[in-house]
C-alpha cells in the first residue's frame, strides 16, 4: 500500500476507529485523530485559558494525556466526548494550579437552584449567532464575562453541536445541572447582548 493510500485509508476511519488502532500504539492513527481535533479543542481550551500559551499548553497536555491514557478508552464509546472531558479536566488542573478563579460555585447544587435556573427558556439563542459571529466582536465581549464552564456549554452545544447527554458526559455532571448551566449562560449571554441582536 503507498503512503498516499495508507493516508487516505486513515481519514476515511471514524473516531472510534483509530481510537481502538491507537490502543495498539498505532502512531499514524494518532495522527489523525489529532489533526481531526486540534484546532476545536485549542478554541476549546480558550474558553478556560486568557492566555493563549495557557490555552496551548492545555493543547499540548490534552494530546498528551490521550496518548498515555488511550489504553483506558472503552470500545464502543464515543471518542469525542471523551477526549474532551480530559481537556476539561486538563483546563480546571492548569485552573487550579494558578487558583485564577474560584469554583466554588460549581458545586453540585441541584436542590438550591436559583430563581433564573428554573425558569424555562422560551426564547433560545439563536444558532445563527454562533454561526456568524463565534467568538468575534460583542459576541466575544460577551462570553468573556460567562464563568467558563457554562461558556464551555454554549461552545459544545451551538458550535460542536453536542447534546446535552454529551456534554454531561464531558463535564461529569447530571443532565439537571448541565440544563441548568445552560439556561444560566443564555440568560447572562442574552443579557450582554441584548442590544445587539434583534
């Protein structure tokens, strides 16, 4: 087989695929896996990081934790949630070494809601927001002030376009409080946007 074909064999496997090829320390199909990802989980570690070396560094410590923990993935589960829950945890780590920001608030909480948790959301962001304008000008601003995990939601949901039983699985939390951080986050965001969108 040439190079060429060996190539095109790689990208044409799914996730789960090379996942279980580079369980047997299958060098190329790591490779794959990350050029496939990258550049989503660097913009993904940006909603942690201020920093772009920090977002890099959680880049970098991601791929590597992939390597070194790939014997742990389970066949049959999805790669993609589970990849980035160990940039989540990477992110929190590098957090929590720099103690830049508290996470008491995310503490399990599900019995003491506040007010703005439990109202139903009857008006859903728009996806064309995340579409035209992610992470650009007042959109940016505005996530900015979003306590990361509940960016971090937005992102997966509107941009990676993952459920919210995914992104349970990402942040290790109840599909309640994910539900929870989600409503929470859109009604901030829509608050700092409200001028801005019609």
């Amino acid at each position: 087989m040439s190079p060429e074909t060996a190539e095109t064999s790689y990208s044409s496997q799914t996730d789960e695929q090379l996942a279980e090829k580079c369980r047997k320390q299958d060098d190329q199909a790591f490779q794959e896996l990350m050029n496939r990802y990258v550049r989503q989980i660097l913009n993904f570690a940006r909603q942690y990081a201020k920093a772009s070396e920090d977002a890099e560094d959680i880049t970098q410590d991601t791929f590597f934790k992939v390597w070194k923990n790939i014997k742990y993935y389970t066949k049959g589960r999805m790669f993609k949630p589970w990849l980035y829950a160990i940039a989540r945890n990477t992110a929190l780590d590098q957090i929590k070494k720099k103690k830049a920001l508290p996470f008491s608030d995310l503490d399990d909480k599900e019995n003491d809601l506040s007010f703005a948790d439990t109202v139903e959301d009857h008006e859903p962001l728009p996806p064309q927001i995340f579409e035209t304008n992610f992470l650009t000008g007042k959109l940016s601003d505005a996530l900015e002030v979003i306590h990361p995990d509940h960016r971090a939601i937005l992102i997966l949901h509107y941009k990676e376009e993952m459920t919210f039983d995914e992104i349970a699985s990402i942040v290790n939390k109840p599909m309640n409080t994910v539900k929870s951080w989600h409503r929470r986050a859109l009604i901030k965001l829509r608050e700092e946007l409200a001028h801005h969108i019609e």
